[in-house]
C-alpha cells in the first residue's frame, strides 16, 4: 500500500509525525510518502496523491497547502485518515471529506491509529 503523508509545516513534523509513520512503514512494509523529508525536494503532489491508496492527513495546524492537497485526495476518491493532537481546533470541513478523524496524546499513539487503515 502506498500512503500519502499531509501536514502543516508549522510543528516539528519529522519527529512528531514522520517517526512514527516510518517505523510503521518499517513494521508493515507499506510505502510511506513524507513529502517535506528533504527541505529543497519539490514534487508534484498532485501526481503522487492520484496514485496513492491512502491518505493521512496531520490537521492539528491549518494550512492552504494541506488543504489544497486533502482536496485533491477528496476529489480523487482516497480514503483519508485525519489525526490530530488532542485539544487541537480543527475545521469543521473534516468532516465532509471523511469520517476518520482521530486524536492522540503522544506522537507514538500515530501509529497504533494508522495501522488499522493499512489492511
């Protein structure tokens, strides 16, 4: 399975989302696609959303880019998996483009939450 990784730049998202989801990956051998791993790296997320089988989407920080590409997902058909940090303010337009939001305390409960998706 290929999933699509979508967050805000504006918390340190290598450790508290990419860390998790790639010892997921490691765990279960799925393709986990961390589109700001290399800081200069442009791609087409666009591209790579259309070819994905899931999408998994950090919301606790807004943001028009995020935006934009959970969109595309939507528009697309992906499934899309929303977490967000507890106590996070989340937009109530979740809730049109999926019914799979889900909170966590700590970052090492992201995984424990994604895994089920991957089956």
């Amino acid at each position: 399975m290929k999933v699509y990784c979508v967050h805000s730049r504006a918390f340190d998202f290598r450790n508290a989302y990419y860390k998790p989801l790639a010892q997921l990956a490691k765990a279960t051998g799925h393709t986990f696609i961390f589109p700001h791993e290399q800081e200069d790296a442009v791609q087409n997320s666009q591209d790579i959303i259309r070819s994905c089988d899931l999408v998994v989407a950090e919301v606790s920080f807004p943001s028009i880019g995020m935006g934009i590409e959970i969109g595309w997902a939507h528009a697309y058909g992906k499934p899309i998996v929303a977490i967000f940090r507890q106590n996070a303010n989340l937009s109530s337009s979740l809730h049109i483009i999926t019914n799979d939001i889900h909170s966590y305390a700590d970052p090492e409960e992201i995984a424990s939450i994604v895994a089920p998706f991957l089956e």
